[in-house]
C-alpha cells in the first residue's frame, strides 16, 4: 500500500536457540525444567521436546498457570504427569513454591526458561530465585536460558519494594518496571540473596537494550491467560494495581490491564477529569465492558480504556496510579482496598511494596516523586549485571 512503512524487525535468538553451547553441561545428567508454554525457540518448538530429545529430562516444574499454561491466575496448580511426554511434572506453585526433598531428588541440574513481562509483579521471578535458594542449599546447577525484557533494558520506574511487604507478588529491592533480562535478574539475585550456586545464563543473540519485543523477530507467546499481548504487559506497569482494589482490571474480557471500571463509575466524569491530569504519552478513553469471569462478572463497568500512544514519553506506573488516585477521590464511598482471600494485609501495599499511599501518608504525585531517586540508584547498581 503506498504510503506504509514497513519497520524493521530485528533478529534475536534466545537462549534455547543456544542451547548447544551448554549440552556439555548436561551430558550424563538428570535434568530438571522449569518451564511454561512461552519456553520456545525461534521455530516455536517447545523448551521441553527440544531438551527431552537432546539429554535426560527427568522432571518439569510448574509454576502459576500451569506447565502448559491452562490454569488462571492464583488457582491450584497440582503436580502430574504430562500427557505428552510421561515426565513427573512437580507443582512449584503455591504450597510447593520452596522446593521439598522429593522435588530436589528428581533432578542433579535445573534449568530454567521462562519469559517474564518485565514487572516486579510477576510471580515467574519469584518461582526462579526460590528454585536458586534450594538449588544452592542442596549443592545443585542452574541454567538460565535467557530471554528478553520485552518492555525493554533501559526503562525502570514505579516505587522500589520495601522488604517490609515481600510476598509472591513482589519481593527483594525491585522497582515496579526493573529493566533486566531474565537471566541478568538471577545474577542479582544470587549476590542479593548470597547465593553459592553454580549458575550458568545462556545469553541472547543480537539483542540491544533499547529493544522491545516488538522491534525483534521473537514470536510473543502469552505469559499468562490474563496477558495476551504485548500492550497488556505494557499497560500492566501501571494498572496491576487495580488488583488490589474494588475496580475490574479488566480480567474476564478481551483487554485485561487495559480496560479499568467498575458499576459505581461514571465514564464520561472520569474521562474528562483524566483528561486535566499531566500523562504524556498515555491518553484514557471513555470505555464500559461486561467481564465474564472475576470482579464484578456479568455486571456492565464503566471506566476508562489506558492507550499508550508514545512509549518513550509514557509513564505508565505514574499514569496508573494517578487514574487510581482519581477514581478514589471521585468516589469515597464505593470505592474500596480489598484483602484477597485469607490474606490479612492488604493486596495494594504488596504490589506498590509500602503502605503510605494506602494510609495516606503520601500523596500519588509524592509517591511517584519520592520513588525516583530510590529507582535510579537500582538502575545504577545492576549495572554489572548487565550482559548486554
């Protein structure tokens, strides 16, 4: 069509596209894989036939989703056998996310490939480093096969976790967005954590820092039910935090992390009171929805829809918490911190990782200001993480 630019994709193996250089290190071993459907090479060939042809695959580790994916968010995962290859796969989610005996006695090395969104909320990360601290403890190898931040190396922002607040959701001293690849994360983590692990990072090839995954030729697989683009991943920066309260992050419809309401909110006031605050890059349209499942299922909410229309400008963390600000203040009465179930604290001082916005001892906008210094100081610290 004249007119149409056609941009350049860049192209990028991920470590299991370089899984020969490490085969030395698994010869003659029971191996271990901690893996979910976005483990895939460039062919998209799944992590688990590539390693069960190639050595002795003995166990699969399943984190929250499943092994393959088919399990919502925070529901049982159960270990099994898998179907397709007869393996033992060991649930490391929820009662088991430390390993026990039995896990560590499947295997004498682990490896790990799994793609992360990027965001200190995602609980792969944790499900990683607590495999490195049993790992360490019983004396076993880790591989990292790594993978691409696929919101980019350069960006961090959001608040930085107060250890207070630690929980699957958010842990150690990781700002909200953290700019590290998969691999560069478990290298921090080993000397955060002071780990004598032998641990190996199969880096990538031909990625840059300034890359996301839609500037590479990487397939996107889903991370998980509820992330199905690379947009969610983008707007989930700054609106995971709706977890934590009484509004629909948009779970049950075709726009998770993106679409945000609730039945108590009128659209059209809170589009044209978005529309005063200063969000560069960000615009919130007007939008109503219906979710199937979750918070307020079968209900009609009313919200707004985040667009990111500049991601180098975009302040999603601010963006999100601002819009989260805006409807508690419109709405006193209605609007709600929730406690998931059987859980004392309260989810949003989890995912933000300190309780003073909740409390009202800051403000958003002071929250965002005062976070900053504590996110640049991070972002120079890793530094000597950083492969590439």
């Amino acid at each position: 069509m004249k007119g149409t630019v056609k941009m350049e994709k860049h192209p990028v193996l991920s470590g299991i596209d370089r899984i020969a250089t490490v085969l030395d290190q698994l010869d003659g071993k029971r191996v271990g894989l901690m893996t979910n459907p976005t483990g895939i090479n460039h062919a998209l060939q799944s992590t688990i036939d590539i390693l069960n042809a190639s050595c002795r695959l003995t166990a699969l580790f399943a984190v929250e989703h499943g092994i393959r994916g088919d399990a919502q968010a925070g529901a049982a995962v159960e270990s099994t056998v898998d179907e397709e290859t007869g393996i033992t796969v060991y649930s490391a989610y929820g009662k088991n996310s430390h390993f026990t005996k039995e896990m560590l006695d499947a295997f004498d090395v682990l490896v790990f490939d799994i793609q992360d969104v990027g965001a200190r909320f995602y609980t792969y990360l944790y499900s990683l480093s607590y495999a490195m601290e049993a790992c360490s403890r019983a004396g076993k190898s880790m591989i990292v096969l790594d993978r691409i931040n696929p919101l980019g190396g350069i960006r961090t922002g959001g608040t930085v976790l107060d250890p207070a607040f630690s929980s699957f959701v958010g842990n150690y001293e990781l700002p909200t967005q953290y700019a590290l690849t998969i691999g560069e994360y478990a290298l921090y983590v080993k000397d955060y954590l002071h780990l004598e692990l032998p641990l190996t990072v199969v880096p990538l090839a031909g990625w840059e820092r300034w890359m996301r995954l839609d500037d590479t030729d990487l397939p996107w697989v889903m991370t998980s039910p509820n992330c199905p683009t690379l947009d969610t991943a983008l707007c989930y920066i700054g609106t995971c935090i709706f977890e934590g309260t009484n509004c629909s992050e948009g779970r049950g419809t075709t726009m998770p992390f993106q679409l945000i309401g609730a039945p108590f909110i009128r659209a059209g006031e809170l589009e044209k009171r978005l529309s005063e605050l200063d969000t560069p890059g960000i615009h919130f349209r007007r939008a109503s929805f219906v979710p199937t499942f979750s918070k307020h299922a079968g209900q009609t909410c009313h919200g707004v829809q985040m667009h990111i229309l500049d991601r180098d400008r975009a302040d999603v963390f601010a963006a999100g918490l601002l819009l989260c600000d805006t409807i508690r203040k419109m709405y006193p009465e209605a609007f709600r911190f929730i406690q998931w179930e059987g859980d004392p604290c309260y989810s949003i001082d989890k995912l933000l990782g300190t309780d003073v916005y909740r409390t009202g001892r800051m403000t958003a906008e002071e929250l965002i200001l005062t976070s900053r210094e504590k996110v640049d100081r991070f972002t120079a610290e890793t530094k000597k993480y950083h492969l590439y």
